[in-house]
C-alpha cells in the first residue's frame, strides 16, 4: 500500500526542513567514520613520502611512515587500512612471483603494522597487477589472461598475506573461482579467522587511472581489462557475480567503481543484505579533488555528498582516499 499524505497545505514537506535540529532529526542514511576503510599506497625505502600526480593529496609511503599512517587513521577511529604496493619495476615478471613473496613489501608493510597497531584492520589486495611484467591482473600467455593458473597464483599469494597477519583479503582480479579457491586454501592452512572481502562487481572502467599511476602499472599494461573485468552496461551479470562469491565463502562484497554504479550498490544490498561496499575509486577522487583545488566546487561538501549517496545507495561502508578528511570533518 502506497503511504497516503495530506494535501498542501495540511502537508508542508518544508517544515522539517526548516532548521539544522528539524534536519537532523528526519535524516534518513548517516556517514560515519567507522564507515571507512582508508586505501593507502607502499612504496621500499625509509622516511619517503612521494605524491601522486595525478592524486593531489595523496602519496605513495615507505613502511616507516605507513605504520605511522596507520596509528593516525586509529586516531582518527578508521576501522581499517588497504595496503597496496608500488613494486620496483625490476621485480615485476611475466610469473609474478613476487607475489607471494613472504618478505615482499605488502607482507613487510602487514607485520609493520599489525605489531604496532594491532587493533586496526589490516585490508590487503589480491591481484597480480603490483608484480605482472605485463600490468595485468592474471598470467598472461599469448596474449591471454589465463584464468585457472591465475587462480593458482592467487591463493598462493592470499596465503601469504594471511600468514603476515591480514585481517580481510580483498581478492581484485575477477577470475572466475577464485573466492572458493581461497577460502579453502585459508581454512586448510588454519586461517578460519581471516575475511574475504571480493571485488565481486568490478567494472572495466575508465576511472582507474590514477591508480594506476600510482602502483606503477600505467607503462606496463598492454592491452585493456575487459576480458575479466565487467561490462558497465550489465547490472544482471553483477548479482550473479555476487551470488557466486557469497556462495563461495566470501564475507563481504564490493562494487567497483562506486558513484557511476550506485544502482549496482542498491540492487546488491536489496538482493542479498550481505555486507556491501563501494570503491570510490582514484578516477572519483582526482576529479573532486581537481575540481575543489581549481575553486569550482566546494571540495569538503562535495566529498561529504558524494560519501552520502553511498550509504544511501545501501552501502556498507566506502573505501575512500579522503578517509582521513572526512573522520576530521565529521569530528568538527
């Protein structure tokens, strides 16, 4: 049954409008901090703080200043930190080895953290991208991104992040059988504890480009994503993906790119009510940002707008490059 209301003007929606107590009081969705999970870049080296160009505000950190991120993101009450890496080009190979590495600079970057801020959640990115010669999220012959060596390759690289002390795995890649794969591997070896949080609904998207700018993969991509990543034109495909990787063992579940999918955020949250997040991804960052810092738009009400419509879309919670911003503006 559809609600009934009073005519005007028995009926004056401005009225709970009227002030800031009114407002508060009939708002619908709230962003808080604890709604955050902040993506952090992590580069070799020690003191180094080097910025993104294409990311004005944020850097690529070494370990030191990671941890240092880290202890400031608790402060603040963010729930949680994604660590990905900037992995020197000379590692970077056609069998991706680096990556799983125990010593590699994300495992490096996990012990780090989890031994001087062991309270926050330590979220890490499952792909071969960081260590590919070739910049592709699986192994690459001929041509082909091959999907079942790939998931091999990934559950070996989960493992070892596992074993570093991550606390939610964040599989990125889109091939096809890999949260299955992963989560029996993780209870096999007694990692129980461990969550999943899959990049169930990842777009082949146009907004990643300064990501890529910023883990080193921009030069050596060859080719485009499209064969394993999704269609933006298909919403159908994206709860039969989700459905698959909660059927598979994952905890949480992610759309990605966030803003241009917000009717994806909501259909999953509707369909499923499984935890559900959004990536508000390097693309959606750099053009409020470079908006803000260019006097077009008001940058703290534009991020603050833009984080509502993901909650209000059903969302979770949101990974966001402006965590930091937003924890002191919602603290003001």
């Amino acid at each position: 049954m559809q609600p009934v209301f009073a005519p005007h003007p028995l009926s004056r929606f401005r009225r709970t409008r009227r002030t800031g107590a009114l407002r508060d009081l009939t708002q619908e969705v709230r962003l808080s901090t604890s709604d955050l999970i902040w993506p952090v870049f992590v580069r070799d080296g020690t003191g180094l703080r080097e910025p993104i160009a294409s990311m004005p505000g944020v850097d690529r950190l070494s370990v030191d200043l990671v941890v240092e991120a880290a202890q400031m993101a608790q402060g603040l009450g963010i729930p949680a930190i994604c660590l990905f890496p900037y992995t020197d080009p000379a590692r970077k190979t056609a069998d991706c080895a680096e990556a799983w590495n125990p010593d590699n600079l994300a495992n490096r970057a996990i012990r780090a953290i989890k031994a001087r801020v062991p309270d926050i959640a330590v979220m890490t990115d499952v792909a071969l991208d960081p260590y590919n010669a070739h910049g592709h999220d699986g192994l690459v012959v001929d041509g082909e991104i091959l999907n079942d060596e790939t998931v091999e390759a990934l559950v070996k690289m989960a493992l070892v992040q596992a074993e570093a002390g991550a606390d939610i795995l964040g599989p990125s890649d889109m091939m096809d059988g890999r949260i299955g794969a992963m989560r029996a591997a993780l209870e096999a070896a007694g990692h129980r504890h461990v969550a999943i949080l899959s990049y169930a609904a990842k777009y082949a998207s146009a907004f990643y480009g300064p990501f890529r700018d910023a883990v080193g993969a921009t030069g050596a991509l060859k080719g485009d994503k499209k064969t394993y990543q999704m269609n933006p034109a298909n919403s159908d495909e994206a709860l039969r993906l989700v459905a698959r990787d909660l059927a598979e063992g994952a905890d949480m579940v992610m759309v990605k790119p966030g803003m241009p999918y917000l009717d994806i955020c909501r259909r999953v949250k509707d369909a499923f009510g499984a935890p559900t997040f959004a990536y508000q991804v390097s693309g959606e960052y750099a053009m409020i940002k470079g908006a803000a810092l260019n006097g077009w738009i008001d940058g703290e009400k534009a991020m603050l707008e833009s984080l509502i419509a993901f909650k209000r879309a059903g969302c979770d919670g949101i990974l966001t490059y402006f965590a930091p911003e937003v924890a002191r503006s919602l603290r003001a």
